[in-house]
C-alpha cells in the first residue's frame, strides 16, 4: 500500500500498524520551501512520478515485478534514483 500526501508523514502513518501488508508513506512534512504545490511534491518526492515508482518498488519488493521495471520508470520519469532525500539534505 501507498499513501501519498501534500502534508506530513505522520497522519498515514497512523494506521500502518493496524495493516497486515506492507505500506509506505509519502508526504511533504512541511511548506515555504516552495513556491508552487507542484514544486513542493517535487521537493518532497510525492508528485506523481515517485508515487508510480514508489508503487512499483514496493510490488518489486513482493516479487510482483522485476528491478527492469523500476529502472524503467525511473528513466521515464527522469528521477535520480542515487540521490539523497532532498528533504534530509
């Protein structure tokens, strides 16, 4: 499962302990660092191409997909997949 937000990490994160499936939380954790939303979800790795690439890599983690269709994504997307969390930096 994946929840993607324009707000914080915290509030999805609530009820992974109430999954029995594997989840994963994407959020922005704050505002001001940008001038748009649209820029914010890129900032903070929550627009619409991570949360594909972050769905595809918790259905590689499964097994359901090879890495082939990840790095595929990436390179679609553009994403620099080495990169350190722009929000960590």
């Amino acid at each position: 499962m994946i929840a993607a937000t324009d707000y914080i990490r915290a509030w999805p994160q609530l009820v992974a302990s109430h999954l029995d499936a594997p989840f994963t939380v994407l959020g922005t954790d704050g505002f001001g660092r940008s001038d748009t939303r649209a820029a914010l979800r890129r900032f903070f790795e929550v627009d619409r191409q991570h949360v594909v690439l972050a769905a595809l890599t918790a259905l590689r983690a499964r097994g359901a997909v090879n890495a082939a269709i990840c790095a595929e994504a990436i390179a679609r997307y553009g994403l620099d997949a080495e990169a350190t969390a722009s929000w960590n930096g």
